[in-house]
C-alpha cells in the first residue's frame, strides 16, 4: 500500500509517498505525478519502505524530467543513492 499526498504551492508541487512503491501502486503514483498542477519540485521519500524495480524506474524518469532548477529532490539519502547508481548505469550503456 502507497500513501501519496500532494502539496501545492503556487510555484511548485511537493509529493509525499509512504509505504511501498511496488506494483500498481507505481501506476498511480505516475497518474499523480503526470496530472499535478505545477512541476514536481519535491518528493518525500521519507516513509517509503520499499521500492521495487517498476517504482525505482519511474523515480528514475522523474529525476530526468525535472524541469525546475531545484529538480526533484529525495530527502532519503538511500533512495537518491540508489536513483544516481541507476542513472550512471544507463549514461555507461
């Protein structure tokens, strides 16, 4: 299960997930993130627990379509580490 709260501010929005970013809980969370009414500038990785392989693809293209100068931004340092090997591995591709 995947709690996602949205926070909009008239610049930005923040995302706030807690659970497990695995499953169709991937579907929805793209859903959320294609449909927020300003660019993502925050995701709060916080109270996640697990992401699986469909999940860390999608934070992945996330962090890629950032499209404010603050970029998305994970508070988790695992998760964002784990977002950086990803991108590395596709740049040596």
């Amino acid at each position: 299960m995947l709690r996602i709260t949205v926070q909009d501010s008239l610049q930005s929005v923040a995302l706030k997930l807690e659970g497990q970013l695995t499953g169709p809980e991937v579907e929805e969370m793209e859903r959320v993130w294609k449909t927020c009414d300003g660019p993502v500038a925050v995701v709060d990785l916080c109270g996640v627990t697990w992401v699986d392989g469909r999940g860390t693809n999608l934070l992945a293209r996330m962090l890629q379509g950032r499209s404010q100068p603050r970029g998305l931004y994970a508070h988790d340092d695992l998760h964002h580490r784990r977002l950086d090997e990803k991108d590395q591995e596709r740049e040596v591709q």
